[in-house]
C-alpha cells in the first residue's frame, strides 16, 4: 500500500503540452544527416569547405564515398592533390579468374586504382 493517501499535486492549470525529442536526433543549422540501407547508395551535392561524418551503427559493412568534379571527373581530382586509396597489383592481376569475361580495361583499372568486384585492398 501506498504511505500516501493521494499522490502529490501541483495546484493550478495544467502547464501548456510541450514535445520532447531526444537530442541526438536533434541537428544544428546545415546539418544534413541521411541513413542508407545496405547495399543502396547515396548521390549528393558537396561544396568546398563541406565536411562529412560517416557512421556505421550496425558494424560490419564497408562503405565507399566517391568524390567527383561537376561533370564527373575523378582523375581531376587527383592532379588537384587530393589522395586515393591505392589497392596493390595483385588484386588486378586476379580479375579475370574472379570474375570471367567482365568488359572492362583492366590496365585502366589499375591505373586508377579501381575495385569492381567488391573486394577490399589488402
């Protein structure tokens, strides 16, 4: 049983109704935050100065973020100074067995570096 007789109340009207977000979901002004399922992707707009965070709360899946110039350019990038993550030569030298006839320019590929199987660089 309760001590109280009657639980304890604040004389008056009702105070006005109020909504209560949590504060994580909160953003400051020009923050954007956006959730991508796995396996989907995401195209946006970025301008210098522009920061990304990116957050992986589930774990365990990796994520690729491509930056390109306004007509698609990624090689630009590079000559401007900008660094590229590098995968070594053996991962092109194991295409064609991973993958069979698959169209693509394979010395261009590793030219420039480019996965297309989804694999990692070791």
């Amino acid at each position: 049983m309760l001590d109280i007789a009657y639980p304890m109340v604040t004389p008056g009207p009702p105070r006005p109704s109020r909504i209560l977000t949590p504060k994580s979901l909160s953003r400051h002004a020009g923050q954007e935050r956006h959730v991508i399922p796995g396996g989907g992707a995401l195209l946006l707009q970025i301008a210098a100065g522009d920061r990304l965070m990116l957050v992986n709360d589930e774990g365990g899946q990796p994520c690729e973020v491509i930056a390109a110039t306004k007509d698609g350019q990624l090689l630009a990038l590079r000559d401007r100074g900008i660094p590229f993550q590098t995968a070594p030569d053996t991962y092109f030298e194991g295409i064609g067995q991973r993958l069979g006839a698959h169209g693509e320019d394979v010395p261009r590929l590793q030219k420039n570096h480019i996965l297309i199987d989804g694999a990692r660089p070791r």
